[in-house]
C-alpha cells in the first residue's frame, strides 16, 4: 500500500512514544502534523504509513488527537516501531 493507492491526506514526523505516569506505550506514537489546527480532527481513523532506511513498512492508525494546539495526533503502529524510526516521516492516507 503506497500513497498512489489512496488518497494522501497530510504528512507527519513521529515525535515520541506515548507515555504516562510510569509507563510508555510501545505501539503507540504521538505524530506532530503538518497541517493547520483545523484539520488534525479529521485525521482520526486514517490510516498511517511510516518507512524506515531499510524499506520496512509500518502501518497504523490514527486514534485520537493529542493537541489541537501542537497539530498533534495519537497512531497506533502494527507491529511496533523502533527507536531508530524517532523522527521519520509518516504519510497519513484517507
């Protein structure tokens, strides 16, 4: 699945793992988009594609927004990505 097969909706940098109090989320990512503060709530349920050096491909999905201040959204990656993925770019497909 590749973005000529949907639609691109918007592009995105994975900035951190989800955590909270004494945990950290491992399969989900917070993903700061690049895209106005109008347009992350429709972001959520779109599907999402991170790529590494290697060509691994990991799809998840959008699954709530973080911060409509920061264009910030919650993914959920399967399987999980790797700390080397901090950073990559996600492509987010409708």
């Amino acid at each position: 699945m590749t973005a000529s097969d949907h639609h691109l909706k918007a592009v995105g940098a994975i900035v951190s793992y989800r955590r909270g109090g004494a945990r950290q989320y491992n399969d989900h990512v917070i993903v700061k988009v690049f895209i106005g503060r109008e347009g992350v709530g429709s972001l959520v349920g779109a599907r999402a594609i991170a790529t590494d050096d290697c060509g691994n491909m990991y799809r998840g999905r959008v699954l709530k927004v973080h911060s409509y201040r920061n264009s910030t959204v919650v993914v959920k990656f399967r399987p999980n990505i790797p700390g080397q993925l901090l950073g990559a770019s996600v492509e987010f497909l409708k």
